[in-house]
C-alpha cells in the first residue's frame, strides 16, 4: 500500500502531460458551470470519450495570462468575458481559432453568419449572452426597487449592497445611476470628469457596499441576508430563485451585456481536444440546450428558436433572458474595446479608491 | 494565587475581577472554536441557533451537512449505499479526494521536514557547531518571512523548474515551512539533554550508531513526534502555497475550504470545521501526553 | 569526538606553554587540540549541511529570485530592439526627430507581428497610466505607416509626441530598473525626470504600508492586553491547574486558521450569532444590526484570536520561573499590591512582553488568509495587495516590489528578535 502511495505520487507529477485524452476546461464554477456540464460536458464526453475536467476561478481570465506568462500552462479551454479575450488575443496569449472547423446550422447557415455579431473574433468563440444586473431579496427589502438608482439610494432602501470588486461594470452603473443616459456611459468614462463622477456616486454608499469576487457570492449574500441588494450574473440570481425558491427579483434596468467567450491558451497542453470541445459546445443545440440550464442567452441565432423551458419543465425560459424585449429597455452594451484599453488603469484607481 | 487571609477589600474586589475577567478571555479564546460545532448540526442553512436548536428539539439537528460533505462531487449520490456507492464517495467525493491530498502531501511532507530537522538540530546543538546563530536563523526564516512572500517565489521557482502542479512542488514547499516548528521542538528536547549520558555509552563501548539509536533517540524521540506533528499540522492547515502552485486535481482541505468560505459558505464548511477541531485536539492531546512524558523521564515534572 | 576535545582542553591549563606538552602519538597538543575541534566542528556542520542546502534551494533561491524580479522587467527592450538601440545612441536630451519615429515605426510593425504589442503596452502603462492602448492601437495600423514616420505615427495619436512618455519609454528600455519600487512608494518620475508623488487618487501603498503596520501595533497590543492576565494566572496557578487551563490557549494554537476565520465569519456577520443575540435579547433592534465583519473590525477581531496564543506561550514561559518570594518580599516591606506588581514583578516580565510582542508583530504584518476572507475593503493588509498584484493585475514587478519592501521590514524585526531575545529561545507550547 504505502510502495503504491509512494509511486502514485512520484508518478503524479509527470502523469499530467501523459495522459492524452482530457482537457481541462477553467469557467467561473457555480451553477454557470453546472449548465456547462450538463449541457456541453457530459454529451461531449459521452461522444469523443474525451474527459472533461472543470476547473472554477473568479474570473478565468487571470489565471490564464499568469499561466502563458510563467510558462506553465494547464488550462486548455477558458470561458472569458469580451474584453478580456481581445485583450489577451492582442498580447499574444491565446491560440488563434480556426472559424471553418465551427459546425454550421442545421440549415446550413455557415458558423460565421449564424453567430451573434461580434460573437467571433480571432481567437475566440463566444457561447452565451449575459448580464450584470441588480438583484434584491424580496424578504428583506421595503417597497420595490425599480431603477438602479435604487440601488444607490440608501435612503430610500436602507441595507448593505454587493457589488463586484471590479471597476468593470461598478462604474457604468454608477454613472447610469447618476442620470447619465447607457449611450453616453462610455463617452463619459473616457474622460477624467467622468470617473471622478463615478466613483463620486460610489462614495455615496461605499461604507454600505460588501464587496463580492466570485458568482457564487451574490446569492448567498442575499440569501443570509447579510446585503438587501447586489449586483449579480443574471443567471445565478435565476437559478437561486427558480431552482432553490429564493425570494430574489431582478431589476433589469441599467443592466449590462456582455459576451461570454471560449478561448484557447498559447501552449494549452490539450490543444487539439480544446479546439473539438469548442466546435461541440458551440453548435446550434448545445447552446441552446445551455440555455435550459440557466438564463443565457445563446451566442447563435439558429439556438434562439430552440430554447424552450427550463430543466424543472415548468418555466419558460424566454423572459428571464438579459435579451428580452422588458429587458432590453435600459440595457448598456459592455464596451469590449474600451475595457481592453482601461481595464488596468481603472482597476488601480478603483484599488487606491477602495483603500482609501 | 489563593488570596491571602489580610487581603482588603479593594484586594479582594480585584482578585475576583482579575478572575473573571481572565474567564472572558478563555471564553473568547475557546468559544470561537467550540461553537461551529453545534452549528454544524443545524437542521436549516442557517449560521445561528434555531428555535428547536435552543429547545434541544431533536428535529432541529440533523447530519444533513456531513451527508452533503460526502456526496459533494459524487457521479451518482442519490442511489443506495452499497458498496458501488462507497467506491464512487472513494473516488469522486471531492472532500475525499482534497482529504486523501491533503494526507499525502502532509505525510511526505513531514517525513522529509522530520528527517532533516531532527539532523539539524542535532547539529545545531552541538557547541562546537560553527556559525550557529546565523544558520539558525536562515533555518527559521520560513516560519518569519511572510507566506504571500514565498509563495509568490516558489511560484516563479516552480514554473521555471517543472515543479508547478507536481505534488513533489507541494511537499517541498510543505516541508520548508514545517522545518522551523521541527528544529524548534527538537533543539528544545536536546538542550535539556545531559550529554554525559552519550558519553557513558561511549565509553562502555558502543559505537556512534548503536549510541545514537539506543540512547540518544530515545530521549529525544517526544521531541521529534512533536516536532513531526507541528509539520503536519502545518502542511495540513496551508493554504497560500497550494492556491499559488497546486494544480486543480491537488486541491487540498484547506484548499477546498477557502473556496467554501469564499463563495459558498453553509453549514458544510461548518462540518468540516468540527471534523478539523476534533483531529486538532486529537493531535494536541498526543503532544501533551509526550511532553509529560519527556518531563517525567527527565525528571522536571511533578506528575 | 567530544570526549577526545573535552579531555583535551581540560589537559592544557592555560598558564602551561603549549610547546611542551605532546599527546601520546608525540604530536604538539595545540596541533592535536586544533585539529579535534575543527573535525568536531565539520562533524557538527556535516549534520546541518543537508537541511541548509535544502532551505537554500528550496526557499532563499526562490525568494532571491523574487527580488531580482522587482528591478529586472525586459518585457520592453525585449520587444522594441530598434528604439532601445535610438535610446542607446541618443542622449536623455535628444529630441525625439525623424529617426526615432522610424525606429519606433520598425519596432510597431514587429509588435503587430509578434503580437506583443500588449506586453509592450502593459509595461509602459505601469509608469503612464493610460498609455497601454496606444501601443496597441498602434501596432494595429503599424502596417500603413510610411515615411516621414513622425507624421504617419502623430497621425495615428498625438500622444506620441508627448515629453512624458518618451521619458517613461527611455527608463524602460533598460531591462534593470528602479521604477517599481517608486511606484510602490506612491512615486513616480515627471517629464524632467524628477520624483513625484502620483496623484493623490491613486495613492494607495504608503497607505497600506502605514495601515498594514497601525493595525499590527494595534493587533499587539491587544493581544498583549488579553495575553497578560491569563499568561499571569498561568503561570501563578498550580501546575496541574495551569496545565488544564493552557488547553484553552493550546486548542485554538493548533485548530486550522481557517477553522478559526470561518468561527469569526459565523459569529460577526450580519445574521451571525452575536448579532442575533443582541437582537433577540433586544439590546439591538433589527435594522440596526452591527456591521463587524468585511471591514476592519473583523481582521483586528480575529487576528487577535489567532495570535492571542503566540503572545501567550512567550509571556508564560518568562513569568512561570518567577519567584514569588521577591513580590512577598516587596509587600512585607510595605509595598501595596500595585507597587509590588509594578515595581518588582513587571519587571521581570519585561523579556516575555517584548519576545511576544515582536513575534505577535512579525506575523500580523504578514498576514494574507484572514484579511482576505474577513477584511472587506479597508481590512486588507499589504500582502493582499501583493496577491492582487500577483494574481488577477498580473503587475509581478510591483507585487516583487512591494513584497521586497514588506521582506525588508520583517527582516529587520527579525533581526531584531535575535538579537534581543535570541532565536533558540522561541518556544511552542
């Protein structure tokens, strides 16, 4: 036994390059990688016997960079948001993908024309439509908040708020609470006036504020009632409401849309498995078949028409979509382009602001 | 510190203030600890007493959260528990396979720091040993030099040399940080040890091995299971270096809980918790025992 | 060994001279003396040897590296060989003409080639915020950029004909710099090349420096304030009592840090059990439940009780040796119990508060795990930010930096507690 011990360790570490037949798949855990699972995973794994192995992270897109630039890569698959994929694909960290090897719509619309706009880039694949957006435990709140002003006025609604520990997404809502139109919130941020106004409109609750790094986080922190309102992943407050009977409700107003993308890190060690499970997870009925997990939209138009109910068979899934025509009312598309240019420089003054 | 009979009021009012207040400090000091675990029982995902809790209603306990801890990553949790369920809580239960982690690398990990501290300080409390002092406090360092600090060094250490996501990475690590405890005890154990009893053995003919293993190991023996078991705790509580250099299939205890407390934090985290407390006391009632043992045989304890 | 030494010396009495006494086998005994201590010593060295060179490789090599990290960052001069050759050639008064935009221009449409324009970016945009995404702008349209250059390239933004960045590009074309350790001093160098304070939104590690070293005074002296009374009571009280009182210290000493984090995360937060306490009992109504988790209150809180027992343990094993009879002595001779304690006892627990002390201090400033789980926003301590740095702004020069800095002052703690009371005198349990 102990002889056997001893060997399985010494062997561990050099069996990871060894086995050929896995990949290892890093996305942001919770019930956002269970729909993955179910959806994309299993089937996947059912038809190539590839293993799949899911690794969760805050945000995949960190480890990544410090994995290529340490030299020491074990991600082969990451899910990504929009700016980070153009901003990792523009210095040099991930694989470039090949559009042609995406299977095409069961009407034969070519992969390139059947995604949403945007929905390809050079180095990644995007997979679902998603939301930031305000969410709040009906038990624990007095009245209804209706607006995302609400969600900074602590007067009005008294209680602790989650929000992201991120500048992403913190300081547009903070503008579009402040009166600032979505069209112009990025107008704004471009200039120095303009964040100094954000994060003016932060100070406003900052001693109120529980600050949340993981998607799991903001429905537990409504569920112990430990924050009356939160910013949240759109899916993660249906799922807590839909599957486990919370009482949450999501205020669509101020939300903001982003892509979630596959990508491919330089040096993946499964590079050729990465790229299969891509091009699987990414056809017209696994997307749409995600969407019956959990409340992402599906990155192709030939899924729209396929999604259907949620998993319980009760819920129709089509109006707790980021994309539905209620939802959509005052929605600000997550400017990718800005992000990848002002992430870092935001992200410090936002540090400097959050210690201070 | 009985009162003496002439003690004044004034005396006596602060004799039984100092006591109490000395109370609330154990409480604040053991409570914190003892508290998870009632909690852990909790029939609701609740972190405070229930109503039934308080009433000692039995409906208000359950082990929900143990079974939760069990079937956590299992492929097939809900079927009957015969043997093919426990083969798949063996394999797949992700707190058995953070648990079987954490035993394997705390197991080597102790092994290695054991072996070479106990040498060392063997050396190290020898009089002529040369540049004590400094060499003792290189030897100590990783108990000093903050945790975020080596872990970010080994983990550029480690992804330069291949060591990153191997268990020998994380046993080796392990082991750095558990050596000071090691040197610490042993050297402890050692100053208390009267050389002329080496000597005698010498003397009467016997060689520096067969002294070593029949004379001096013995006595110092208390010191080096303690020292051993500082090691393991030490491995088995760290956390820093495994988020830092382990790889996702290396996921330890403490790993596992990080995330626990971090996202999700229920009453699961709350079992484990009490699981962690009762193996502590395990441990620290055995590091009692020895060191009354090593006391009585050198004669420094009442009983 | 040791006998052969022992004898030895015992042998040569000082007032003898050593010419005139010989071992056995005829040899001067100075010569013999000599050589059996330095085998004994090389025996002794011999034993250690192992555990050093693992230590050296395994933990001092590592760290050493670390450091030349916070001064070595070539992710420019790597990646922009035509301009770092203008900088070489040109001095720091030169103009920026033609020439250097041609260089930059060869250096852009190699960046958009190698798809490094990023990393290039990222580095400069350390020392100029902002300035990352006109690399990579540029690299983008590099390939449509003809002669005259300057002109092609200010076409594409102005920007790069500013003084600042040209400055910021010359210190970065040297691979070995000192500018992380400025920036994580709050500093930075202005178009003249002159020190500067950054602006003051953007201040933030002397900050946490000085917070980081407030809250670890402040964790200390609680500690030592909850340490002293029970390490007195401990060490006055019966051995058999106090050896079942010293479970209380012992237990939380070697219950998982994490256990203990999560303890104070059940009982602190919001909905946690001292809050319903309060509220049930009605000292507190429940809207004004008391916030003393996510801030600063919860690390001071808990730190506390994790190293209440490392303030203990030192205090305890001074004052345990203490003899009564000297505060007996005090009273009989007319001293107050308060006198007698302040005069004649405290005194002597003098090496124990600072050995706690020192130790108490040396591990809060270090500490990362419970600051980050129940610190909040304005609990974080500096090693947070070094995780932050190293983890998700992927800033590894200025986290080596930072962590250099925070080495630095452990360090001289360090040596300070060796020197005051002595590493061997660290004792556990």
């Amino acid at each position: 036994m102990k002889k056997t011990l001893i060997l399985t360790t010494a062997l561990a570490g050099f069996a990871f390059a060894a086995t050929a037949q896995e990949v290892n798949v890093m996305s942001w855990g919770g019930a956002y990688t269970k729909s993955q699972v179910e959806a994309y995973g299993k089937p996947f794994t059912a038809e190539t016997g590839i293993k799949v192995n899911w690794i969760d992270a805050d945000n995949p897109a960190t480890p990544i960079k410090a994995q290529v630039e340490a030299g020491n890569v074990t991600i082969d698959v990451a899910d990504v948001e929009y700016s980070d994929a153009i901003r990792l694909c523009d210095e040099g960290l991930l694989e470039e993908i090949d559009h042609s090897m995406l299977p095409p719509a069961p009407d034969g619309t070519p992969a390139e024309e059947d995604f949403l706009e945007g929905a390809l880039t050079d180095c990644a694949v995007a997979n679902i439509v998603w939301s930031t957006v305000m969410a709040y435990n009906t038990d624990n709140v007095n009245g209804q908040p209706t607006s995302i002003a609400d969600f900074f006025d602590t007067e009005k609604f008294p209680g602790k708020r989650g929000l992201r520990k991120s500048a992403k997404a913190t300081l547009e809502m903070a503008l579009m609470a402040d009166g600032v139109p979505a069209g112009e919130v990025y107008d704004m941020l471009e200039t120095k006036e303009g964040v100094d106004r954000a994060f003016a409109k932060l100070d406003t609750i900052k001693d109120d504020i529980i600050w949340w790094e993981a998607g799991a986080q903001p429905p537990q922190l409504l569920a112990d009632g430990e924050v009356v309102m939160s910013t949240a992943y759109n899916g993660r407050i249906f799922n807590a409401a839909v599957a486990e009977g919370q009482p949450f409700e999501i205020v669509w107003d101020g939300q903001i849309l982003d892509y979630d993308l596959f990508v491919v890190p330089k040096g993946a060690p499964n590079k050729d498995n990465a790229m299969k499970f891509i091009a699987f997870a990414t056809d017209t009925q696994r997307l749409a078949d995600q969407a019956s997990w959990i409340s992402y939209g599906p990155a192709r138009r030939s899924s729209g028409a396929l999604v259907g109910k949620y998993v319980d068979g009760k819920t129709e899934m089509a109006p707790h979509m980021p994309t539905s025509e209620a939802a959509l009312k005052n929605a600000l598309v997550n400017n990718f382009e800005f992000w990848a240019d002002r992430d870092t420089d935001l992200n410090e003054r936002f540090n400097a602001w959050l210690s201070n | 510190m009985a009162l003496p009979k002439h003690a004044s009021t004034l005396e006596r009012v602060w004799h039984y203030t100092y006591l109490v207040i000395c109370a609330l400090i154990f409480l604040f000091l053991i409570a914190p600890i003892l508290i998870v675990i009632p909690l852990s029982f909790n029939a609701e995902p609740y972190f405070t007493f229930t109503e039934k809790m308080l009433k000692l209603d039995p409906t208000g306990y359950s082990t929900r959260w143990y079974d939760l801890l069990m079937t956590f990553g299992m492929i097939d949790p809900d079927r009957t528990r015969d043997a093919s369920w426990w083969a798949d809580f063996w394999a797949n239960s992700s707190w058995m396979r953070a648990a079987k982690n954490s035993v394997i690398i705390g197991f080597f990990a102790t092994i290695l720091a054991t072996a070479l501290g106990t040498l060392a300080a063997l050396g190290l409390s020898r009089a002529e040993m040369p540049a004590r002092r400094m060499i003792m406090a290189i030897l100590i360092s990783p108990m000093i030099v903050p945790i975020i600090i080596t872990a970010t060094g080994l983990f550029f250490f480690y992804s330069m040399s291949g060591l990153a996501n191997t268990y020998l990475g994380i046993i080796l690590a392990h082991a750095t940080l558990g050596i000071p405890f090691v040197i610490i005890t042993v050297t402890a154990t050692l100053v208390g040890f009267d050389q002329s009893l080496t000597r005698a053995a010498a003397s009467l003919g016997a060689s520096p091995q067969t002294t070593f293993f029949k004379i001096t190991m013995p006595l110092i023996l208390p010191g080096v299971i303690s020292g051993a078991l500082f090691a393991f705790v030490t491995s088995f509580d760290e956390v820093v270096v495994v988020l830092f250099v382990a790889a996702h299939d290396q996921q330890t205890i403490p790993r596992q809980m990080w995330n626990g407390i971090r996202e999700q934090i229920s009453p699961a985290i709350l079992a484990v918790a009490t699981i962690l407390v009762v193996i502590s006391t395990l441990l620290l009632t055995t590091i009692e025992l020895l060191r009354r043992r090593s006391e009585r045989l050198r004669g420094l304890s009442p009983g | 060994m040791n006998d052969a030494a022992a004898n030895a010396a015992k042998a040569a009495s000082p007032e003898m001279s050593d010419d005139h006494l010989t071992t056995a086998d005829g040899r001067p005994l100075k010569v013999a003396l000599a050589e059996a201590q330095a085998k004994a010593r090389r025996r002794a060295f011999l034993l250690v040897l192992p555990l050093l060179a693992f230590i050296l490789v395994s933990f001092v090599f590592p760290i050493t590296q670390l450091l030349y990290r916070s001064v070595y960052n070539p992710a420019f001069s790597d990646n922009m060989p035509a301009l770092v050759q203008w900088f070489s050639e040109n001095s720091d008064s030169t103009e920026p003409g033609e020439d250097a935009f041609a260089a930059l221009a060869s250096d852009l449409k190699s960046l958009r080639e190698n798809k490094t324009a990023g990393i290039v970016g990222t580095r400069v945009n350390y020392d100029l915020p902002g300035s990352r995404s006109l690399f990579t702008k540029s690299a983008r349209k590099a390939s449509k950029l003809e002669p005259p250059y300057r002109e092609a390239i200010l076409d594409i933004d102005e920007d790069w004909a500013d003084p600042l960045l040209w400055r910021v590009m010359r210190t970065a074309s040297s691979p070995i710099t000192g500018s992380f350790y400025l920036a994580a001093l709050d500093r930075t160098r202005d178009a003249e090349g002159n020190i500067q304070p950054v602006a003051e939104e953007r201040q933030v590690y002397i900050k946490l420096f000085k917070r980081t070293l407030f809250l670890s005074a402040l964790i200390t002296l609680t500690t030592l304030i909850l340490g002293f009374p029970v390490a007195h009571l401990l060490a006055t009280l019966p051995l058999r009592q106090s050896n079942l009182l010293m479970i209380f210290v012992l237990l939380p000493f070697w219950t998982s840090l994490l256990v203990r984090t999560t303890s104070w995360i059940v009982l602190l937060q919001s909905q946690g059990v001292i809050n319903n306490v309060m509220v049930a009992t009605g000292v507190l109504d429940d809207e004004s439940r008391i916030q003393m988790i996510y801030n600063q209150t919860g690390t001071i809180i808990a730190m506390t009780h994790i190293l209440l027992p490392f303030m203990i343990l030192p205090l305890y094993s001074v004052m345990r040796p203490i003899d009564p009879s000297y505060v007996r002595a005090a009273r009989s001779l007319g001293a107050s119990s308060w006198t007698a304690f302040r005069r004649i006892y405290l005194p002597q627990t003098v090496p124990g508060v600072a050995a706690g002390a020192l130790l108490v201090f040396i591990l809060a400033v270090g500490y990362y795990i419970t600051p980050a789980l129940v610190g909040g926003s304005n609990g974080q301590l500096i090693s947070n930010l070094i995780a932050f740095h190293m983890q998700k702004s992927l800033n590894w020069s200025l986290a080596a930096a930072l962590a250099a800095l925070l080495l630095g002052g452990v360090l001289i703690l360090y040596w300070l507690y060796d020197r005051l009371i002595g590493i061997d005198n660290l004792k556990l349990g």
